[in-house]
C-alpha cells in the first residue's frame, strides 16, 4: 500500500514545518530521552528537521535549463533540464521539448522565451500549480549576464550576446 504524502509539493511554496512534523506543542514521549541516539530521532530534531525542510521547500529552484543558442535565435538546443519533476541530459530542440519540459522560442534580438508548464505532478501523483516568482542566469560562453524575469508562466531571457551558452534557472 502506497502512503500519499500530505501538502502539495514543493513547488507550490506552501509548505511550512508542520508538513513536515514539526508542532510547537511536540515533546519526547513522557519526556524520556531517545533510546539509541544513533537510531532514533527525539522531537526536539523533528522540529528541526520540519523547519530545515520548509526551508529548502521555498527557496530550491524549481527548473534549471542550459541551452545554447546562435545570434539569429534561428537554433536552439537545450542541453541540459533538470527539473523538481525530473531531469534530462539528452539535448533537445527548444521548439520541440519532451514532455513535461519547457519549450524556448526566440522572441526577438537577444531575448528567449522559456514556456514553463501551469501544473507539474509529483512521483506520488500529487498535482501542484507552479507559477515563476523569480530567475536568473548566466552566460557561460561571453562575459554577459542574463537578466530574467518571470510573466505568468514564461520566463523571458534577455542575454547579452544572442550567440553562447546560457543557463537559466527558475523559481
């Protein structure tokens, strides 16, 4: 029997530390000390580990992508995608990505367009929304910075060069 996590995942950014255990009220049962420290968890690192967790839940990225692109934008290859969903190393057409993957078009000049999907499912199966609060990135191939930011579900990339690698990531 499979145990459904509770909360949504954390890409939605709701969690806090009771989703992950942690009760201002918890104590060790009957106020005894934990057995076996090197086996056993006690309440007090319970709290700790639900605050760490919510932590990590609302500030880790949720896509990464690298992809590399020629001054017209008339090529573009992703090279690399690692998503909170899953991960990619096969280099793929921008226009074409598999599925679940953002797509990147060339909107004009120096600036990229990265489609990002409304919705994302987790390997339990739990349905979360994902809209983009922030990006960033960095041109590896030129001393150029990326400037990013996030519309709706896009991210628009606006490059210093239109040709070299760039890796983009979202939050």
């Amino acid at each position: 029997m499979t145990t459904i996590p509770n909360g949504a995942p954390a890409w939605v950014r709701s969690s806090d530390y009771t989703t992950y255990g942690g009760h201002l009220n918890k104590r060790n049962y009957q106020d005894e000390p934990i057995v076996n420290p090197r086996t056993d968890v006690g309440a007090n690192a319970i709290q700790r580990m639900g605050a760490d967790l919510a932590a990590v839940a609302r500030m880790a990225p949720f896509c990464n992508v690298t992809f590399t692109a020629n001054a017209a934008g008339s090529s573009i290859s992703v090279t690399a995608c690692r998503l909170m969903t899953g991960s990619i190393s096969t280099a793929y057409a921008g226009t074409s990505p598999p599925a679940g993957f953002p797509t990147i078009t060339h909107l004009t000049g120096k600036s990229y367009q990265i489609a990002i999907g409304g919705s994302y499912t987790d390997e339990y199966g739990v349905a979360g929304t994902f809209a983009p609060a922030f990006a960033g990135g960095s041109c590896t191939s030129y001393l150029a910075a990326d400037a990013a930011y996030a519309s709706g579900v896009n991210v628009v990339v606006t490059t210093g060069t239109g040709t070299g690698t760039h890796s983009v990531w979202i939050a």
